[in-house]
C-alpha cells in the first residue's frame, strides 16, 4: 500500500510539473492520441495514465515486439530515438515517455517537425517515476531529415 501510494503522489508531482506552463487540458482540445505498446509492459501502461490524467483520450493497440519495431521503422523512429512504446497524434509520432504537457505544446505550436521523442526509459520522465531516482532528460524534437534537437529540458 506505502508503494502504491509513492506511485500515485510521484505520478501527480511529475504530472503538475509537466502542465504548470500549460493549464490547458488535453480534452479541451479534443484530442484523441493512438499509442502502440506492448501488452507486457508496465511503464507503458503507466504512461498512457499519465496521458488520460491530463485529458487525453487514449485508445491502446497491443502489439508484438517485432510488430512494434516495424510500426516504429514506418513512423521514421531511428534506433537512437527509440524507447518502449509508439503513439500517434493529429499527424504527429510520440516515442517513448514524452511528458503530456509537451505533447499539448507541440500540437499548439504546429512545428514542421516528425514529432516529439524521449529516448530510452529515463527514471522520473511519466511512466518511469516508480521510486526516488530522477533521471535529467529531454523531449527532442525529431526533424523530417532524420535529425533531432532539444524541445523541453526536465529534471
């Protein structure tokens, strides 16, 4: 129960943290993301709470690994800029633990960009603040031409 409850408080502090600059909520928008995972993995599903805290609509799709790898090669995710999970937003691809308020900056500002990635499983990006280790990380902005550039800096 002690557990289950670190869980929750971390995952409202990492969720304030994310939106304190973007009030808006996601349903306020109306916005409908499609996240492609495996049915395994824990930290994805604990993403897509965190994406639903913040008024997303989130529909799953279950997917195999290799399956998984494919979709990733059709949205233009390179190996350096892979993580564990897909998603897929207004025209938009969303790899890895990328925090909500990021996504709804992304969809406000309209970048000609292929969308928005946070490599690997850093400790404290949502999805993966399950204890005390915080990890710095950054959401990178993946360009159309393979490239990427710092979006968002979190500690």
């Amino acid at each position: 129960m002690q557990s289950r409850r670190k869980f929750i408080i971390g995952a409202a502090a990492a969720l304030t943290a994310g939106l304190y600059h973007r009030p808006i909520l996601a349903t306020e928008k109306g916005r409908s993301i499609m996240v492609y995972k495996t049915a395994t993995c824990g930290c994805c599903q604990a993403w897509v709470e965190h994406l639903e805290a913040a008024g997303f609509s989130v529909t799953t799709r279950n997917v195999h690994t290799g399956g998984l790898q494919r979709l990733k090669n059709r949205f233009g995710i390179r190996p350096e800029y892979a993580s564990c999970h897909t998603a897929r937003i207004d025209g938009y691809v969303i790899e890895g633990h990328v925090p909500a308020g990021d996504i709804l900056q992304l969809l406000a500002e309209r970048p000609d960009a292929l969308g928005l990635t946070v490599p690997g499983m850093p400790m404290g990006s949502p999805g993966m603040d399950f204890g005390p280790e915080k990890e710095r990380y950054a959401s990178l902005l993946l360009g159309r031409n393979g490239q990427a550039r710092t979006y968002r800096q979190h500690n």
